[in-house]
C-alpha cells in the first residue's frame, strides 16, 4: 500500500500572528492526495496513529470522524499544516470592524482569535478587516458602506459601549456581533444584532452569596469599576438596615471616623475604598481598622492593584473572611503576583467555561489566549455562531442564547498554589 503525499507548501502562523492587517494574498494550502485503493475505518485509522504514521491518517480523514479522539487529532493537524479545504459550498464571508485606537491590543487578538477558529474549521473562508480611527457616527457609517459594497453580510465588531450604542442607532442591516457588551448595557430590540459579552452582574449576584457583613469593596475610577462597586452595594444593602461608610482614598479631607455611622445590627454594612491609579499604600484603609475586620471583601481593580491590595490585607493583619472577584481578575499572573497566603481565601467567577482544545492549540500557535483573555473567548464564540449560520454545522460553543445575548454559565473558582481549582459553597 502505498500513499503519495503532495505537500505543496507551508506557512509560519507565528510570523503571520504579529499584525492585526490580513493579506489580501490568498494563504498557500498543503494538500494530502489519497491514492490508496482501499477503505480505512476507525481501527485501520488508528493503527497509523499508533505508528506515528500522521500524513496516511491524514490521507484518508478527508471529513469528519465519528471518534471523538481521533477528530481532535484530525482538527489539531489540519491547523497545524493549513490543509486544503474539503468543504466547498457556503460561501463564508465575515467582517472584522476594528476601532483600533479605541481598543488597543484587542485589535490584533480579536483577528488572531478570528483567523485561528476559521483555518481550525477547514471550511475556505474569507476574512477581512476594516480599521476605524473613532468610534464616531462618521468612521462607522463610511466602514459600513464599504463592507455592504465588498459583499460581507456577516460583521465582528469588538466595540466599547459607547461606539456600541452610535452602531446600534444606525440600525445596521447586516448580523453583527459585539463580543465586548452586554445587551443590557445597550439599549436595542433589533434582531440582527448579537451580544456576547460577560454578565458581570449576574457574576456578582453569585459572589454576594458568599459574602458576610462588612462588606468592604475596593474599586477604581474607571467606568467599570464605578458602575460594578455600585451594583455591589445595592444589592449587599438589599436587607432590613442600610448602612454605608464611603471613604474617596484620592481626597485628605475625608475622614473615615466622621462617615462612619454605629449600629447594633450591622448585616448589611458596606465600606467603599475608591483607590486611585497611583496609590500603593493602603495603611490609611487597613492598619487597625475595627471596621473591616472579618468582613468580605469585593476587589474590582485591574490584576496588578488587585495583588497590591490582597498583599497588603495580610500584611496589616485585617483577617478577611474572604476576598471576592469578578472575571476581572481570572488571570493565571494571580498566581504569581501574591503570595499563597494572601490569595488563599479568594473567590473568582470565572464564565470562560467551555474549553476546545483544538481552537486552544491554534491560538496558541498565534500567540493568542482564549484560557484566560474573556474578549478573545467571547469573539470565538460569536465567530462560531456565525459560521453555524452560514453553514448550518453544529456549533462547536454550545451556549445558550436569550434575546440575542450568549448566556454563559458561572463557575466560581479559587486561585491555589499553582492554579485555579473550583470552589464548592458552603452555602449550597
């Protein structure tokens, strides 16, 4: 039995991997010519595996295997060598919409993400970027008319809020899907327009369950921040008594003594500490406060402030119950930013729950993360959901959608000593 192999070339997905801008070169294929006469099932399959025989698997895993291990394997291949489709019809033609002064590094990864799904897929695809300067009515509408003139019916958009919201006024005609918003966070009935953002509220609702009073919450000024520490205190103080001390860390006129009010039924205490960029001295907050001592405390700052914050809380001795946090801080440099003993005692919601190995792998080779990084998770979800619209496959992310809005599941996990193990309530 002999198989000829007709490898007609190969690319460098790292180097590719290092700009945002896709070529309008078509991308060189490897193709794998079959000219064994007979049949191959599953067991002759698997004994090329077992022989490290890669190219005769490959050869006859022309389609997709009923072997769930053995499809991985034929998947993680067909990244790899960027093997020639085998899938003709559809034709499958996404847009990349990217406001790329307003959304930085994203601009690159949210590509990546793209780019990685679809050759992961063996479908032929056609993927393009349009890079806007603003997320300005202007910029948006000149964008969207070249996307309609280029025939993409189908539009990735990874928008912050406000840009989301000028899109949504336009009331855009193609399928469009912003991995970065929440629908609730805009205000829309369209039905051609998809979110797929983090449901941070719904995180917090699962997190306060774990809390106990005081409820002290750190946060930052930036948007985010602000509108998640209000959100905490509302619900927190959604009980008989309503007591809340906020202290602005940035001000020297604030006096923590004069805010803070005695009662002899503290269940719903709440105690805000708004710490500005800068700060890295939390003495002021900490050192012999009787207030906060045994409480929970609710971290919505970026993954360096949040260290800080956790190492200084074992550092002036506060003993906190426990320490929660959003998707914000579901980040493995956790782990390496503090000290066990101060991130022993911490929850995180975490809704990056579905994890495909294949998809993994490919965006490894690009240098990109879908683990961990929840704009580029969600962009492969939203990329995955338009190519089952396209092609009417099975969708590989089987999450629910309500409204036009990806409901993903929480888990609340716990940062150990060298990952992230889950965390089992004991309230459940």
């Amino acid at each position: 039995m002999k198989i000829l192999l007709s490898i007609l070339t190969f690319f460098s997905v790292i180097a590719f991997g290092k700009s945002y801008l896709l070529s309008n070169i078509p991308l060189p294929k490897t193709y794998i010519q079959n000219l064994d006469p007979y049949p191959c099932g599953e067991d002759c399959m698997q004994d090329y595996l077992d022989n490290e025989m890669i190219f005769s698997f490959l050869s006859h895993a022309h389609k997709q295997l009923e072997n769930e291990e053995q499809e991985e394997i034929r998947m993680i291949n067909i990244s790899l060598f960027n093997l020639g489709s085998q899938i003709r019809s559809d034709e499958l033609k996404i847009a990349l919409l990217l406001p790329y002064k307003k959304i930085g590094r994203y601009a690159a990864s949210t590509t990546n993400a793209s780019f990685a799904y679809l050759i992961a897929r063996n479908h032929n695809f056609e993927l393009k970027t349009y890079n806007i300067e603003s997320e300005e009515l202007a910029d948006i509408s000149k964008a969207l008319t070249q996307i309609e003139e280029d025939g993409f019916n189908y539009i990735i958009a990874p928008f912050t809020q406000e840009g989301a919201q000028t899109f949504v006024s336009m009331d855009p005609t193609q399928e469009l899907y912003f991995p970065t918003i929440h629908k609730s966070d805009i205000n829309t009935t369209s039905q051609n327009i998809y979110f797929g953002g983090i449901d941070y509220k719904a995180q917090i609702d699962v997190l306060l369950k774990e809390a106990v009073a005081p409820l002290v919450i750190f946060y930052d000024k930036t948007q985010i921040g602000k509108k998640l520490s209000l959100y905490e205190e509302e619900n927190f103080k959604n009980r008989p008594l309503e007591n809340v001390y906020e202290i602005d860390s940035s001000s020297n006129e604030n006096n923590e003594e004069d805010l803070l009010i005695d009662d002899d039924d503290n269940r719903t205490t709440v105690i805000k500490f708004s710490i500005p960029k800068w700060t890295t001295n939390l003495e002021k907050q900490l050192f012999e406060n009787e207030k906060i001592v045994e409480g929970s405390f609710f971290i919505n700052t970026p993954i360096v402030k949040s260290s800080m914050i956790m190492s200084q809380l074992t550092m002036y001795d506060v003993n906190a119950t426990n320490v929660l946090s959003t998707q914000i801080n579901f980040d493995p440099l956790i782990l390496s930013l503090t000290q066990y003993t101060d991130r022993d005692n911490m929850i995180i919601a975490n809704s990056i729950t579905h994890n495909n190995s294949i998809f993994i792998e490919t965006n490894s080779l690009l240098g990109n993360d879908i683990v961990y990084d929840w704009i580029n998770y969600t962009t492969t979800v939203g990329i995955d959901f338009f190519f089952t619209q396209i092609t009417n496959q099975d969708r590989q992310y089987k999450i629910d959608m309500q409204s036009n809005q990806m409901i993903y599941p929480i888990e609340l996990l716990q940062p150990s000593k060298t990952r992230f193990i889950k965390y089992f309530s004991t309230n459940e």
